[in-house]
C-alpha cells in the first residue's frame, strides 16, 4: 500500500523574524499534537535552488500518513483543520500552498 504526504508550501514571509518564530514556537508544536495519524513530519527551511535562481518558497512542510485515508480522515478533524487555518494565519508572504500526494520510496 502507497503511503501519503500533506505538502504545505510557504512562501518568502513579509516579515520573517515574525513568521520564523509563530512558525517554531506555535505552530510545529500544533502540528505535532493536533494532527492526528501521522507518521513523520518534516520541516524544511530553503536555502537557495540550482543556478542561484530566487527559490519561490521560504518553508516546505511535509506530513507523513501511512494512507490517504488516514490523510484525509486528519485534514477532516477538528485538528486537521485547525492547523491548516493557522498555516493559512502565519504566511504573511501570501497563501501557503497545500499538496496532497502519494508516495513512492525508493532507498538506495
């Protein structure tokens, strides 16, 4: 059975001191304890692209499920919700962009 993944992609904030902090001090801990059946969780500060081209994300948050169901049972409770509208709260850079995915993992 294929696993799933949230993808929530953050664009360069307005103010990122400000973004930075709500993000470590509110809302990682929120994501933790509020979004029920995950598995992994992986939060990832972008530091550049090939070529130094301008990265059009700051942040890429990835929440790991061990099911779509399970994915989508999370995004459908009192918590998935919550988190999801403080995601939407924090970006002042603009709407986060949210992805749903199946994954495929392959180790080498």
């Amino acid at each position: 059975m294929k696993t799933a993944k949230l993808i929530v992609m953050y664009p360069h904030p307005t103010n990122l001191d400000t973004f930075e902090q709500r993000y470590a001090n509110e809302h990682v801990s929120m994501a933790v304890e509020k979004l029920a059946g995950k598995t992994r969780f992986v939060a990832s500060l972008i530091t550049g692209s090939p070529g130094n081209a301008s990265a059009p994300f700051h942040r890429i948050a990835e929440v790991y499920f061990p099911s779509m169901q399970a994915l989508e049972a999370c995004l459908n409770s009192a918590g998935g919700q919550e988190t999801a509208a403080h995601a939407v709260e924090i970006s002042t850079g603009g709407a986060p962009v949210f992805l749903i995915a199946e994954v495929e993992s392959f180790d080498f």
